[in-house]
C-alpha cells in the first residue's frame, strides 16, 4: 500500500492514497462529486465541468477529476458557487437535449436526468437548438442516437482504451459530434459491436438495438454472473424482466464502478436461451428417430445403462461447466458408476498439471506482461477481453513483450516481439537473465545451457529484470517452459480457452484412464490414438463433436442445444445453460467467482448436478450436490511450479479461432449474432 | 475482414485512386508520411503538407494517412475535421479569405463579401466549378490597421473597396 494522504472533504476527515483523484477520494467518504464525463480508472479529462469543487485557498474553483488529493487539503462539494455552475451546465445541455424522458430507456439510470432532478430543471432557460442527425441502426447491436449526446467523450475514451479506436469527435464546438472515420454508419467502420459505449454512455445515445420497449430500468431484477463463452470468463450483470432476459451488461455493480468489457458474445449472445435449438424435453432414439420421452423415463432407461455399462462408460464433458456441476460429474462417475473414463475438453489444449500449476495473478497489477503463444485479438474474437485487457494495462503504465512464431494482433504494442519459436526464446531469455543483475538458480540455468540468445532476448530478459510485478499469460502449449519465468520472478499462467477450464480440472474432472480424444476419436482435428474401451458414453455440455464416435453403442447428449453431436445421440437430455444455473467459476487469473442464476431453466431442463442426482438415486445410490466450502477449498488448491521443464508439448491441433466457433456454434447460430456470420463479421 | 488493418497489417496500404492526387503528388505525400512516422503528435503536420500538396485533403486521403502512420482513422478524421485550416472537400488554386472581424466589418468587409459573392456565384466556404476560387471569411486576421483587409493566397491587402477587388483577383487564375 502507498502512502496515504488525509484530507477533508466536506467537513469530513478522509484518508486516501497519493495520487488519488478528488472523485475517487470523496467516493470513499460516501460523497458523490457530480460528473459527466469522468471514468474511474481512466484520466479525467475535465470536459464536463460538472466536477469543479472549491479548494480552501484556492481563488476559481477546480475540477475534481483532475486534481490528485494533497495533504491538509480542505474540499467542499457543494458550495453555492459551485452548485450554481453546475446548474449552468445543466442547463446549457438541456438545450441541446430532448426532453422525452416520458418515453426515454434510460430514464431511472440517466446521469443527466438525475442531475436536471436534483436543480429542478424542467426546462432549459436557453432557446433549443436542435440538430437533425440521422440515427444510425444498420446493425442489431448498437443504436447510435446523436440527438441524445451530450458529447461528454465517455465512448469515444473506451473505444479508443480498448484499441478498437472506432470512435471520435468530428468538429468542434456546438457542431462537434461523435463519428466513425469518415462519418460511416457502425457496420462500416470496423467496429466489433461490443457495446462498451452502451456501458458508459450517461444519457441515451448509445443503447442496444433492441432496447425499446424491454422494459424501465427500474423494473429490471439484476444479477450478477459470469459469461461462460470463452476462456475469459468476464462478469457480467443480467437484467431480466418477466423470467426473460433483457439485456446484459460489463462488469458486476459492486464493488466498483470501474469500467469493465464484455464482447459482442457475452452482451448479445444471450438469445441462445430461447433459440430455435434449445433441447427442452429428454428424447430416446426409437426406430433411428429421436422421440420426445418423460424425464422420469429418460433417467431410469438410462440409470439401468449405466449400471450395466459400469467401468465401460467413458464421460466427456465441455470445460465451460459451472464448478459444482463438474464436482458433482467426478463423483458420479467414480462413486456411482465407477469408471475412470472421464475428461473434459480442456485436455484438448492443455494438460491438467498445468492448469493446476497456473497461478493466481491481478492483471491490473502487473507492470510487464509477457504472452507467450499466445494471440487474444477483439477482431478474430479469440479471447477478446484479454485482448482489452492487455491494451488497458499497457495504456496504464504497462509494458508488454510478444513471444510467438507468428505475427500477433498486440505486436504493434509490444515494446518487444520476440518472433520465431516461443521455447527457444524464453529459454534464451532465461539465459540472459542474469547478465541484468538478477541472480537464477543454477538448476534452471544448467537447462539453458545450450540456448542462444540475439539481441532482441537480451533486450527482453533486461525488461523482465527491471521489472516489479511481470506476468506471463501462455498458451498451455509452452506453459511449462514459460512458468520457469516465474520461477525467477512473478506469475505465470496457462491462458486457457473454455471459461472454467482451470475450475473443472481443479475439482476432478480429468482423465484418469482413457483421455477426451481417445473416447471421441474422431475428426476435428483430433489426434486419433488408438480406440478406448467405452461403450456408453456420456456427454455433458455442448462438446463440440458431430460424430458419435467409433465403437460407442449408446450416446447420452446432455446439452442445451440441438447441435453436433446431440443429433447422433442416443438419448437426449435437457441441460439448463450457465444463464439458468448458479455456482461458481474460476477465472484464467485463478478467482473463483460466482455465477448467479439470472433465468429459470426452459422446458424441461435442469442443471447437470441435479440429473447426475436424480440418476444417482435411480440408481440406488446417494449422490451428495457439493457444497460452496467444498468447491472453495479444491478451487483453492495451489500446486507449486516444477523447476527447468523445458520439454516442448504437442500444440493443440486446431486453431483458437476455429475451436471457439465450434464451441459457440449454437450461440452463434441462435442469436442476433447470427448477423455477424452473414455479414461476414465473425 | 477489414478492422485490424490498423494493427496487424504491416504492408504497404494500397493507395487508392483519386482523380485529383497525381502519381507526383503520392510521391510528395508518401516522402511527408516517411518523414513523420515516429514523430508523436505528427498527424496535423501530415495533414497541412498533404494539404499543401494536393489541394485539400479527400477522405481516400486521410484513410492512407491514418493507415500509413497507424493511427485510427477516426483520430485522423476528427483532427482533420476540427482545424478550419483543414478542408475536406475540393479548394479553389486560389484561397480568398475577406477578413470579418470587427474593424474590418465596420469598415465595409461584407460589402466586398457580396461584390464577390455575386461575380463569382460563391457561397461562403464554396468554390468555383472551375476551382479557380475558394471564398471564404475569416475572423481577425490582425491586420486592423489595414481594414478592411483581404488575403488571396498568402498577399494581404489592405484598405480595399469591392472594386479593388475585383481587379486583384483578375490576375489570379
């Protein structure tokens, strides 16, 4: 922790630490300073002048965004010269604002609202000037209304942060707006759609397509979850109305106002709940035909199988299932079914021990990341918040080196790119470390003996030497020469692609006979490696398989989509999505998050544990759910990093972005993400 | 996919084709980009050469010269967009500028806007179909002493009547 400054806010005593804003600091204090435009995490900008507080010895009041906290200082929010400016600004926007609140989505959450509240403005004292700029809704994602902007710059600073640098302002004055290059409408201007404007926008210019008639924002239930849809497993907050789901925004409401990301997926893909492919009651096949069956029927038919079945049922379940459902899965298969046969996806691309061995990190702590393998790009929706995150950190005081054989999107940021093979880099890195005044021991050492260095090794080991905090982000691939980084100094971790890979693995789920691609040894790039022994096999989530493997008499899909695989199955089986299930998750930084059921699960679905349950005692057998202790304590198991592994391990086969578009498959293909695909835009 | 040009793509951007950008003037504009590539903040100077050289600055333009520096090209559109030095529709060969600041507008400047409006079929900020001329009125130009004033390229003259005016942009073609 800093140095801490004290301060009086408003009579009050506050403590903050150096370098504060005056808007965080009140904030502590309980005081809110008025804003437009502010951002925490982000420079203030002072363009709003709705932050301007008196400073005592201080003759012009100063704007709060931008002033750090100093010691004595003695602030006062409200005085009546500073509410009467206040008052001004207000009522300059208003001139320039509809005044539809009656009508206006935003009403209940607009900034500017609250504030024409609170000086009681019902009108502004100006004459209105209206601009008739057309509406830009060519996409299904982001409606972009100029007349609503009060040109408070908040979307065109997270566009820029984030680099997808879509946004601007175009003139100046009372005719600036806020454009695309050359004034295009969205879909032409390469935007991704991922509505962080929507996010930050105070007021209703920018909103989600469909926004219209969803509903009052007051009228709203929120809850706080987490997208499960790739390996960054982003919070998200889920507004429902009426047990359907009405919109999805960034982040969580506590405990920060911080700006946050989600992608086009995670904000739109929600559609898929109540798409055309949703399973909503069990199915058998009957005469090479799948026929709608009871859940009663369905569970004991397949109870009397598995008992049969025995050692001989091999489970493959996807990576993206909540943490309780996977404990649950381990100990049906190995109490009650007993068999060993049971993997998860993630072993697809990563080996457990190294999901394991990943370390917990802060991300937003780090002063030098060091990605190794691996490519998160917002454009080829591979690990898109990563991508941000990435961009956010170096654009506050971060460093950034690329190791990878080939050209990255964040090379063009990286300070250094260390092209060609990853493992010869770090290990000649490695080598160069102690030539920078950092002592390694000599049992790494001994192991990069051999290696060369360039200059440009040189260059990143003096980098890795300097700095305080560095974390490595790897592709699974190289983890375990990557890690010996973190050996010397830091984390590392393995940045894997399904949402809860590292939760999965952590609570059992991973093989321990027969692995995923031996039980389902068929195309999509698997290596076939010779037949497994199972003949029933289960699977549990959207695997993104098509084929019923080879040698499999009996295949149990249980899965919220119709897609791939499910339409080979044997037996079908509803399984409520992570919109409908509450648990927990952990995150690539190794948090363990919670995940809160926004929707009740359709039809007749449930979740995985409570079938496994129910499967369990038509079996004869009791199958206790896990509880938040038990899943908080596997979760929490830290394995310590092995030294000078410098083995080279098989690269998964396909490509991040071909595997994230199978995986997605079914909510890509049932959501207005659909539009995505048919523009071309995926 | 067109979006990541501005990261990922290192090549050469295509230069597109544009009727009033001559092989020459490419040739200008790609020595100003070289010239500027690592210089921060270098963007208004880019645009003013560019400018310079072709005229005024089309929207194929500003998008080679965003992509060329690789900065967005909604940075490069906004700059361009805010600075009234900078124009993105066509100029005339030769820029009038009839100051209407104070002193000259009590002197009589928007008689010479009209005199001028009305031989030349302009509009402030137009120029002629033969862009033989671009009309426009500026605020102060700091020629107080000389009101009412008027700029035709970078010559002021002060003291003008409409007719003055007339006569001197006679030798402007």
């Amino acid at each position: 922790m800093g140095k801490q400054v004290k301060l009086r806010i408003d009579g009050q005593e506050v403590q903050a630490p150096a370098g504060m804003n005056l808007i965080d600091a009140a904030e502590l204090a309980g005081i809110h300073i008025p804003n437009l435009c502010y951002l925490r995490g982000m420079k203030g900008i002072g363009a709003c002048r709705m932050c301007l507080v008196e400073v005592e010895g201080l003759k012009a009041p100063i704007i709060a965004c931008n002033t750090k906290v100093k010691q004595d200082m003695a602030v006062h929010t409200r005085t009546e010269r500073v509410q009467e400016i206040r008052r001004f600004v207000v009522d300059l926007i208003l001139s320039m604002h509809p005044l539809d609140c009656v009508t206006c989505t935003k009403s209940g959450v607009c900034n500017l609202q609250e504030y024409a509240y609170e000086f009681g403005l019902k009108e502004s004292s100006f004459s209105r000037k209206k601009f008739t700029y057309p509406v830009d809704e060519g996409n299904p994602f982001v409606k972009r209304d100029p007349a609503y902007c009060i040109l408070c710059g908040r979307c065109v600073r997270v566009c820029k942060e984030q680099g997808t640098n879509v946004l601007d302002f175009m003139g100046r004055g009372i005719e600036s707006k806020v454009i695309t290059a050359n004034d295009m409408p969205l879909h032409e201007s390469g935007c991704t759609f991922c509505g962080s404007c929507i996010d930050v926008c105070p007021v209703s210019a920018l909103r989600e397509a469909d926004r219209e008639k969803k509903g009052r924002e007051w009228e709203f239930s929120r809850h706080e979850s987490v997208c499960m849809l790739c390996g960054c497993g982003c919070d998200i907050t889920v507004s429902t109305k009426g047990d359907l789901i009405q919109k999805i925004n960034a982040g969580s409401r506590s405990p920060s106002t911080e700006q946050h990301f989600i992608c086009t997926y995670g904000r739109f893909g929600y559609e898929h709940v109540d798409g055309g492919k949703r399973i909503l009651s069990p199915m058998v096949r009957k005469g090479g035909q799948l026929q709608e069956v009871s859940m009663k029927d369905a569970l004991e038919d397949l109870a009397g199988r598995l008992k049969k079945a025995g050692k001989n049922t091999g489970f493959i379940s996807t990576a993206s299932i909540l943490n309780e459902d996977a404990m649950t899965l381990q100990r049906f298969s190995g109490e009650v079914v007993k068999t060993s046969n049971i993997d998860s996806t993630a072993s697809l691309y990563a080996r457990p021990e190294q999901l394991e061995k990943s370390q917990k990190a802060k991300l937003d702590k780090a002063d030098l990341i060091i990605l190794v393998g691996v490519n998160p790009s917002q454009w080829t929706r591979v690990l898109p918040a990563l991508d941000v995150a990435v961009r956010r950190r170096l654009s506050r005081k971060g460093r950034l080196i690329t190791i990878n054989s080939q050209e990255t999107a964040l090379d063009k940021l990286a300070e250094i790119n260390l092209n060609g093979d990853e493992i010869q880099a770090v290990q000649g890195m490695i080598k160069s470390v102690p030539d920078h005044g950092i002592k390694v021991d000599q049992k790494l050492l001994k192991h990069v003996q051999e290696a060369s260095t360039d200059k440009n090794m040189q260059q990143a080991a003096e980098m890795f030497a300097g700095s305080s905090n560095p974390l490595i982000i790897s592709d699974p691939a190289f983890f375990d020469v990557a890690s010996n980084l973190a050996w010397i100094k830091g984390q590392a971790m393995a940045m894997p692609l399904e949402s809860n890979a590292r939760g999965v693995v952590l609570m059992g789920v991973k093989s321990k006979d027969n692995t995923f691609q031996d039980m389902a040894a068929v195309e999509h790039g698997l290596v076939q490696r010779g037949r497994s022994t199972v003949k029933l096999l289960y699977a549990v989530g959207d695997v993104p398989l098509s084929k019923k493997p080879d040698g499999v008499d009996f295949l149990v899909v249980q899965s919220s989509s119709f897609t791939g695989l499910a339409r080979e199955a044997d037996m079908v089986l509803p399984a409520a999505t992570y919109l409908e299930s509450s648990g927990s998750m952990v995150d690539y930084l190794g948090q363990l998050k919670t995940v809160e059921q926004a929707i009740e699960p359709r039809g007749e679905s449930k979740t995985h544990r409570d079938i496994f349950v129910q499967l369990a005692k038509n079996m004869g057998a009791t199958l206790k759910k896990p509880t938040f202790s038990e899943v908080k304590k596997a979760a929490g198991t830290e394995v310590i990093l092995s030294v000078a592994d410098m083995s080279r391990k098989e690269a998964f086969q396909e490509t991040p972005e071909s595997y994230l578009q199978a995986l997605n498959a079914p909510v890509l293909e049932t959501s207005r993400l659909l539009w995505l695909k048919e523009s071309g835009m995926t | 996919m067109q979006q990541n040009i501005f990261h990922t793509d290192n090549s050469d951007y295509f230069r597109p084709a544009h009727r009033d950008i001559t092989p020459g003037m490419w040739q200008g504009i790609d020595r100003v980009i070289q010239e500027c590539l690592d210089v921060p903040g270098a963007v208004t100077q880019v645009l003013r050469r560019c400018q310079d050289l072709v005229g005024y600055l089309p929207v194929e333009l500003l998008d080679y010269i965003a992509h060329s520096l690789n900065i967005p090209a909604s940075e490069v559109f906004g700059v361009a967009s805010f600075y009234s030095l900078f124009s993105m529709k066509p100029r005339g060969r030769n820029i009038i500028r009839v100051c209407t600041g104070t002193a000259c507008h009590v002197r009589g400047a928007d008689l010479i806007m009209r005199r001028l409006k009305q031989t030349y079929h302009l509009e402030d900020g137009s120029t002629t179909p033969d862009r033989r001329f671009t009309l426009e009125s500026v605020r102060c130009m700091g020629a107080c002493g000389l009101a009412p004033a008027m700029n035709i390229n970078q010559t002021a003259h002060g003291h003008i009547t409409p007719d003055q005016a007339l006569k001197l942009l006679q030798e402007y073609y």
